[in-house]
C-alpha cells in the first residue's frame, strides 16, 4: 500500500498542470461536447499510456539490469529542466 501511495502521489503532482491537463481543459470548454466524454477519453487515454509504460518498464527491467536506469532518467529531466529555462531566458 506505501508503494500504491508513492507511485499515486508521484504521477498526480506530475501530472498537474501539463500539457495533457491544458488540452483536456480546452476540451471540456467546447459547449457541443459532454464534460463526461471528456473525462472518458482522457481517462482512458491516460489509462492506456500508462499501461504501456508499464509494459515497456517491465520489458526493459528483464534486459537493463545492469544500466542505472532512475540516474539516467533524473539526468535527463534536469536536462529539459535546464533546456527549458535556458530558451526561456534566452530569448529574452
């Protein structure tokens, strides 16, 4: 269960305020359109991809064992970190 809680709490903070919650957001604005169709097809959009992240992590877990995967990943969201205030200040 403390898993369950890391795992639920990690992807709804980063989940927040992306750019899949703006466009589902816009979608919910358009008046033609049902708020729960929305919130189905977004929820089983995200249900989806988060299955085949799943899939994918659980194949590469049998043939990365010895690559420092969570490393890799931290670096590579300090990079887009950086990249991102970098064009941001850049361009100013």
């Amino acid at each position: 269960m403390k898993y369950f809680a890391v795992v639920f709490f990690t992807v709804f903070v980063a989940e927040l305020g992306d750019k899949t919650q703006l466009a589902t957001l816009l979608f919910a604005t358009e008046r033609q359109t049902s708020p729960w169709v929305v919130f189905m097809a977004a929820s089983t959009a995200w249900v989806l991809t988060s299955a085949i992240g799943v899939l994918i992590g659980t194949t590469a877990e049998r043939f990365l064992t010895t690559i420092p995967l969570k490393p890799i990943a931290g670096l590579g969201f300090i990079a887009i970190g950086a990249w991102t205030l970098w064009s941001h200040y850049a361009g100013r």
